[in-house]
C-alpha cells in the first residue's frame, strides 16, 4: 500500500535526512539538466519538461525564473555577440554563461550577495563555465535609489543585452538606477529583459525608463510575465 508506505517514510525518517536526501536528488537533476541544456543545437530550444528540471535541480523554486522567460532569456542569449549584463545571479546565470560559452561571447553579472556569489562561483566551476565574469557588488547608496556598486572602470562599454532581475524588490528604488547608472554602456539596440513585470513597483520602473529613454516596453509571458525594451 503506498499510501501506508508514505505515512511510514514520514513518521521515522528524520526531516533532515530528507531534506539531504532531496538536495541531493536535485544535485543530480541539475547535473543532468544542465548537461542536455549544453547539449540542444543552436537553433533547438528547450522543453518545458527540461526548464522544470532545471529549475527543481537548481533548488530555488521561490525566486527561479519561470519557463517562458528562461525559454525568452535563452533565445535571446544565443543571438547575442557583444557581451551581456545580468543584474542579479541565479540559474539564469547558468544559462547565459552557457549559450555565451557556445558562440565566444561573455557574461557580465552582478550579484550583491556574498554568500550567494559564492554558491554561484562553485556552480560556475562545477559545470566549466568560463564565460562568466561574476562581480560581488554590494549596494551602495545613491542620491535617490540604491544600486550595486558595479566595477565600471573594467565594464565593456557595449552590452547587447541586460538581464534584469536584481537588485531585490525592497531595496530603496527597486530596479531603477540601471538606466541613470549604466546608460553610457547601453548602446542603441540594446535589449533589457526585465522579470518580475506583472508587479506594480517594476511596471513604474519600466515605465520611468521608458520616458527617460524616449523607448517603449513589452510585457509578455502568462505564468511570470517579463518585459522587454530596447535602447532607441
């Protein structure tokens, strides 16, 4: 009976040796997923059921991007041959430094974290990525918004591409000191993807860089909607 066995699993295996276990259950998911995403043709875009497991395997469901825009951040990735900027760093960040990897282009991430830099910087080994530059940069305090504290003196002034998903929601002017920070490296053409569009905050801030920029936004995307604006 399978239910009894359910019952019996619960009741006297300690909680911490599944929770060992299913970390390294996702280990193994991760592993494998992360291979077959490696291995797809330039033109073959993952599955639904391979953007599942990667996002289980990663282990970080509750902030994971969802699969419409992991599925737009790989297609535009891959296009993609001037380097690509990723605020805030997560499986995406696997991902990018993947489809970059592929076609000799570079990933530039920041990531305020120093603890979760870490996570990544393991991640990045474990898999050879070495498109990948990733910068520790905590938040630093500007006029009206905080921001990460980017190293812009060795940034490439050309990226083709801004992956916004960072920094985190509460920090003072959300997402907003991109544009004012980094526009000097944002030339005409360049695509932001921006998760998390379906909340009120991010929707003024796309719309405040949408005025500033004399650029427009798209929202896309059912389950996680994302946006995307191009530099005019």
């Amino acid at each position: 009976m399978v239910w009894l066995e359910d019952i019996m699993i619960k009741k006297f295996i300690p909680r911490q040796l599944k929770e060992y276990a299913r970390r390294r259950h996702q280990d193994y998911v991760l592993e494998k997923s992360v291979d077959k995403f490696a291995a797809l043709a330039p033109e073959e875009m993952p599955s639904a059921e391979l953007l599942s497991d990667l996002v289980y395997g990663w282990g970080n469901e509750g902030y994971s991007a969802e699969h419409e825009y992991l599925s737009a951040l790989t297609r535009y990735a891959r296009k993609m041959r001037a380097p690509i900027l990723e605020c805030g760093s997560g499986l995406s960040t696997l991902l990018l430094g993947i489809a970059a990897q592929q076609n000799g282009n570079q990933v530039w991430t920041l990531e305020h974290h120093p603890e979760w830099a870490e996570r990544m910087k393991k991640s990045l080994n474990k898999f050879s990525i070495k498109s990948v530059e990733l910068c520790v940069s905590p938040l630093r305090k500007y006029e009206e918004f905080d921001w990460y504290d980017a190293p812009l003196e060795k940034m490439p002034r050309g990226f083709s591409m801004v992956i916004c998903d960072g920094p985190p929601g509460a920090t003072r002017g959300g997402r907003y000191g991109l544009i004012p920070l980094m526009r000097q490296f944002l030339p005409a053409g360049c695509l932001i993807l921006a998760d998390d569009a379906s909340r009120r905050d991010e929707q003024a801030i796309l719309e405040k860089w949408a005025r500033e920029l004399g650029a427009e936004f798209e929202i896309s995307g059912s389950d996680k909607p994302y946006a995307t604006m191009i530099i005019p």
